[in-house]
C-alpha cells in the first residue's frame, strides 16, 4: 500500500539524505569561497622566508622589483594551448592576494604583471616598505631587481675578421649572402620548394626599419599603421606602448630581422626564411633594455602564436630568473633561440645558456670559430636559485650549435645594407632554418627540429674536440662548436626521413594510457571526493534503514 512506501521511517531517511546531498553541493562551494576570499589572511601565516637579491638598495631609495611567484605545472600531455591558458590561469589566481595588497598600501605600486612566468613588477619606496613584507603570501618566492639585458657588445675587428686558410663558398653563384651560402639555405628552397611559408618568427630586437624593399612585417590590417598582430613596442617596466609604429631605435633589429626574413631585391638574397610571418617585438632601445621588457617580449610572441623566438641578446653570466620563461615558452610550443655572446671563450650570456634555449655561437665563412664567440660547460650547480623542478642536467655544453656570425650581409634603415659580425648576426640563421623547417613539416614538434638541427650539425672535418660532455644521442658537444655548424638542407632531409617513419595515430584511436589526457582542469577537491563519499555511505544507510522499516517483522 501506499503507507508502506511513504512510511514515518522512510520520510526520515529521505530527509536526511537530501540533507547530505545539499551539504556536499555546498561545502566544496563554502570552502572553496574561504579560500579565495581569506587567501590574504592565510598567506600571512607562511614561515619560509623569501629569496631576496642581495643587490637591491636600501636606504630610502625607490626601486622596481620583480616579484617572483611559484609557477604553474603543466602536464606533459598537455597541448600547447592549454599549457598557456594553465600559465595564464595560475598567475591570476596566486597574484591576487599580493596585487590586492599593494592596491591598499602605501609605498608600492604595480608596474605590470606577467604570467609566462609568473610575476609582477612592482615599484617600493624602501622608506616605507621593506621587501622582507612580501613574505607575507605564501605563493611569493623571490624578489628580485629589473636589471639589464643587451645586445652583446659587437666584437672588435680584429677578432671578428674571418679565417683565411680554407676556401669559401662561392654566394654569388647562387645569388645569396655567403651565410645563406654556408648554411645550404637555397637547396631547401629548390629541394622543397619552402621558405617558410605559414611559419611565424617573432624577433624581439630594437626594432624594425619596415620600409626597408627587402622586409615586410606580418598585420592583421594593412591599413593600420600600428601592424597589430605583427608589431609591439614595450617600455623598461614591460608595458606595451600604445599607438607604437614599427621602427628601429639602433641598427641592430633591422639587421637582425633581414637575416631571418629578407628579400632580394637587389638580386641577392639575404633572409633564410624570406616568406615567414615576420613579427617585432622592439625590448631593446638601441642597445639595451630590462628583464621585464625580454619577458613581455616573449609574452607577447606566445600569444600571438610565435612558432620561433629569436633573441639576439643577452646578459652575460647565468641568470636563474631566465629560466621559468624559456621554459614556459617552450612549453607553449615556441621554439627559443638565443645567442650565447660575444665573450669569448670560457664565457656565456642568459637566456642563450638556459637549457631550453638553442644556444648559437658563431662561425666564419670558413668554418672557424671567431676568438669572440662564447661557450663553456655549464654545471647546474652554478646556477643560483635554480628551479628545484628543472629539467637541466647536471653538466651540459653551451653553445647548442654554431652559425655564420662574421661579416654578416644584412639590411639596415633607411633601405641601406651592411656587414655586421657577431652571435647576434649567427642566430637569426638558425631561427631561420628552424622556420624552413616547420614549413616543410608543419605538424614537427620543437623536439623534433631542435633534435634534426643538432644532430645534423657538422664539424670541420680534422677538428678534435675539447670536450668529454656527451650530448642526448652520445656524440660529443665541443664548448667552441656545440653539436656543430647548422646545415639546413642536411636537417630538412633528416626531418622529412623521420616525419615519414612515424606510422600516424588518428584523432579517434582508442589508447590505454589513462594519462593521456590534455584537461588541465583542477583536479580533484578532497572535500568534493569526500562529499562523494558521505553521500555514498548515507545512500547505503538510507537503503537499509528503508529495508528494515518495510521488513521489520522480520
């Protein structure tokens, strides 16, 4: 009867399972809400102390900092979209509680806030705060200073003159800059028949010269003067200037920029990659700019889908606070090329000696290395404060590769052509082939064209090595030569052999890795899995509490 099912006892046990199911809706909403509304008071209570740059002054001065925060985990199968949204996500929500606090204190102000590594730039007047106050959130890691990155210092004549005891190729015969020449650049033009179609290259320099007839700069709009998508300008505390036009505050970008991506018009050519989608990000002014400007930079350039980062720059020295950006970058799918500097032997400059990065050295037209172009091993110990998670060994060469780096052919502003030496010049040439690379096999993974570079890369033949550091497949990584000179026609044949090889794995084939998954949801709450839990177990009780009021005489 219907008394039997709507009983005294079974009201009561319905009752409280609803009260359950209602209780476990809401307590992961009510403490997720302390959380975020109580994040403030409870990073107050952190006890580890900050790393704070010993070089920062005191005393009353007003001084940028950078404040460092703990950085985001991406999952390895995560795609490169989703690795960026992750990275973008996690610094909004860790920086809220400091950026709250700064906007009701006295004596700091935010400058910017970055999120491809996580960090805000902020301005302290030392009188009235001390750093020591940013312990206070339990996210804060360090602070330290916006200092300077450069265009490393050109090299004198004498050691930037090339080597005259071989041959060179002859670049006339093939209408190209005696780099192009070297690198085997118009093979892959002719073999292929690519030169860099639908790749982007973002150069982030001292800017362009785009009314130069050999350069031509990417733009969501031609009748924007402004080039939006194609062009950024960024001042030292990392802002984007408004209403930017593209321009060159030196020589050195324009020059830059032609090898990476410039024309013929003058029957020779002078860019690598000449049909890539050039993109500019000016962070230098002429010579110099800050860390928060590189690192906008390559904000800038992930977002804006950059397939290659050049960054002909550099601080010399090893720089720890490089290295979270590198890394998230090539996280989000950017391949970073860096110049490792112009000091020599023994020396190397940051971001170029990060591991992440493809460090390039320079070559002249014989194949020698100039006295200028740096290389060391670098032992992860003389790293400081080096990332506990990063994935660098304990030794490893730098540079990666070398490239032609003297008496460089490239344009200049105002339409004009010069020779230029430097590791500076040698990095747009790999950025370059990286580029053609990606246009002959569009869906090869940074690992891949990093991988073919390397390994492809030759030695002068008769050269004996200086060094006993084994690179990933074995062979031995010289601290003049890296793997060796890039030659992009043997790394576009090893590319496409490879890419061939790999048998195709359709979008909707079944796997059984469970880890296989790119959803950077966040995971499981424990008070979500325990409310599943408590649910559970009420439903179970609520079933034989029913049982037992409908069978009770029994």
């Amino acid at each position: 009867m219907a008394s039997d099912r709507f009983g005294p006892v079974s009201l009561s046990v319905l009752a409280v399972v609803a009260a359950l199911l209602f209780a476990s809706v809401l307590a992961p909403v009510a403490l997720g809400a302390e959380a975020g509304v109580d994040a403030e008071s409870q990073s107050t209570t952190a006890d580890d102390s900050i790393v704070i740059d010993e070089d920062l002054p005191e005393n009353g001065t007003t001084v940028d900092v950078v404040v460092r925060l703990e950085e985001a985990t991406v999952p390895e199968t995560a795609t490169d979209g989703a690795a960026e949204r992750r990275f973008e996500t996690h610094a909004e929500t860790t920086q809220d509680p400091l950026l709250d606090y700064v906007r009701k204190t006295e004596g700091v102000s935010i400058e910017e806030t970055f999120w491809l590594t996580n960090a805000v730039l902020i301005t302290v007047d030392t009188s009235e705060v001390e750093y020591e106050t940013f312990e206070r959130f339990d996210a804060v890691e360090a602070v330290h200073e916006n200092f300077a990155v450069t265009v490393p210092d050109p090299p004198t004549r004498a050691n930037a003159t090339a080597s005259a005891t071989a041959s060179s190729p002859t670049a006339a015969e093939r209408r190209t800059t005696n780099g192009l020449a070297q690198l085997n650049a118009s093979p892959v033009w002719d073999a292929y028949d690519a030169r860099g179609e639908g790749v982007r290259v973002a150069v982030l320099d001292t800017g362009i010269d785009v009314d130069h007839p050999d350069l031509e700069l990417a733009t969501d709009d031609p009748s924007d003067p402004t080039y939006p998508g194609g062009w950024a300008e960024f001042n030292a505390t990392g802002q984007r200037v408004a209403g930017s036009t593209p321009h060159d505050t030196g020589t050195h970008g324009t020059h830059v920029s032609g090898t990476v991506a410039g024309g013929a018009t003058t029957g020779t050519a002078i860019g690598v990659a000449p049909e890539v989608e050039l993109l500019h990000g000016l962070v230098l002014s002429d010579t110099s700019g800050s860390f928060a400007q590189i690192v906008a930079g390559m904000e800038w350039a992930v977002r804006e889908d950059a397939d290659v980062i050049n960054l002909s720059l550099g601080a010399t020295g090893k720089h720890s606070q490089f290295i979270d950006p590198v890394r998230n970058a090539r996280e989000s799918g950017a391949i970073v090329v860096a110049a490792i500097g112009n000091e020599g032997a023994e020396t190397s400059g940051s971001p170029g000696n990060v591991y992440e990065s493809v460090s390039v050295g320079a070559v002249d037209r014989n194949g020698a290395v100039p006295t200028f172009s740096g290389g060391q091993r670098v032992n992860r110990t003389e790293w400081a404060r080096a990332p506990d998670d990063w994935a660098a060994p304990p030794s490893y060469v730098v540079p990666d590769v070398v490239a032609p780096g003297v008496a460089i052919t490239s344009a200049v502003p105002d339409g004009g052509y010069e020779s230029m030496p430097g590791t500076s010049m040698a990095t747009p040439h790999v950025s370059g082939t990286a580029a053609l690379l990606l246009s002959i096999e569009p869906d090869a993974t940074p690992e891949e064209i990093e991988a073919v570079l390397t390994e492809t890369a030759r030695v002068p033949e008769g050269y004996t090595t200086d060094s006993e550091t084994a690179g990933v497949d074995g062979d031995l990584v010289d601290t003049r030569y890296g793997y060796g000179i890039v030659d992009a026609s043997a790394a576009a044949d090893a590319l496409v052999a490879a890419r061939t090889s790999i048998e195709p794995v359709t979008a909707d084939e079944p796997t059984d890795d469970p880890s296989a998954s790119t959803d950077l949801g966040p995971p499981s709450s424990p008070v979500l899995v325990g409310s599943v839990v408590v649910v559970a177990v009420g439903l179970g009780v609520a079933l034989l509490a029913t049982r037992r009021g409908r069978h009770g005489g029994r």
